[in-house]
C-alpha cells in the first residue's frame, strides 16, 4: 500500500471520528461565536489530538487493554463525565440561561483564559481519548512500520481541517447566536449527543 493510500485512510478515518459533536466540539462553537483566539483554538485542539494520538501509537492503547480494571475504570469515568455534561447542557437548553448578547461576542476572554479553557476541553475529555489513544492509535500501531507514518499524519489532518472548519465557520454563523433560542437548540443536541455516546459507550462495554 503506497503512503498516500494509506495517509487518505487515516485522513478518512479520522474525518468520521473527530466529525462527531462532542464536549469538545460544543465548546469550541462557543468560543468561536465570539471572534477571539480563533487560531489559538484550533492550534491547541488539534495539537492535542496529535499528542493524544502519539501516545496511543507509543503503546498506552496496548497497555490499557493489557489492563482490564484500568481500563474499565476509564470507560466508566469517562460515561460519567458525559452524562455529568449532557445533563449541565440540558439544563442550559432548559433554562435558557444564555442571552442575545452571548453570540455578539460581548463575553470576553483572555489569552491564558482560552489557552487553559481549550486545553482542559480537549485533555480531560474521555471520548477524544477514546478516538485517539484507543482506537486511532491501537490501529496505527497494529499497521508496519512504514505505514504508521502517514496514517497518523493523515490522522492528524483530519483533525486540523475539523476544527480549523468548525472555529471559523462557527465564527461565520456567529448572528445565528443572537437569539437565545439557537443557544437553547445548540444545548439540547449537545444533551441528546451526550446520552447517546454515553449509552454506546456503556452498552458497548458489555
């Protein structure tokens, strides 16, 4: 298999991975809506993809399933974390606690506040470590030697061109944001969104 065939292969499957609303996702349209540290963000999401990814080709998605209770414990966190925010979002859609003025980026935010807001979003999530360490990774280190280069580039593209897409066009469709109704629809997906990958993941498990 040539390296291009084999980076569109990780570019495709990481496309069908990172496309998928999640935590992540949902803050990064938050952010974007306000115009600030557009770059920074997608820098840092898919910066953090690569590393998450790295380390799953490094060997930890071999030594996590060599590890069965570490393993499960994982899992089982990382369903509570999403349901812990499937529930705060359908609150929010609830509630309606966001105002008109929340898509016109009146909200503010620092430099160091973006850089850790992001990072934290995008390190502590369990369902990007689940794509990237588990299952991007473990396929890339299953394939040889020559091939793992270019798939995990083509990985890694994917999520550049993701997130690169979704902060601008985020940013683009920030006048969708001046109604708290559209702010209310984005949490109730992200709820149903959450669920659902909670219920896959758990249901999965067994």
């Amino acid at each position: 298999m040539s390296d291009t065939s084999v980076f569109t292969e990780g570019l495709l499957l990481g496309l069908g991975l990172f496309t998928s609303v999640g935590p992540k996702d949902a803050f990064v349209i938050r952010r974007s809506v306000t115009g600030q540290h557009l770059l920074l963000i997608v820098l840092i999401c898919a910066g953090s993809d690569a590393l998450l990814i790295a380390l799953g080709t490094g060997g930890l998605a071999a030594l996590l399933t060599r590890t069965p209770i570490v393993l499960s414990l994982a899992l089982w966190g990382g369903i509570g974390y999403l349901v812990c925010h499937g529930l705060l979002a359908l609150r929010s859609a609830v509630r309606g606690k966001h105002n008109a003025e929340d898509g016109g980026g009146s909200q503010r935010y620092s430099l160091r506040q973006t850089l850790l807001g992001t990072a934290a979003v995008s390190l502590l999530n369990p369902y990007a470590w689940v794509d990237t360490v588990l299952v991007i990774g473990a396929i890339t280190a299953s394939k040889s030697a020559d091939a793992r280069w270019p798939f995990t580039v083509g990985a890694v593209a994917a999520s550049f061109a993701w997130f690169f897409f979704l902060t601008y066009v985020s940013y683009a469709c920030r006048w969708l944001f001046s109604r708290s109704i559209a702010w209310r629809a984005l949490d109730g997906f992200v709820a149903v969104m959450m669920f659902g990958i909670a219920a896959h993941l758990a249901t999965g498990h067994f």
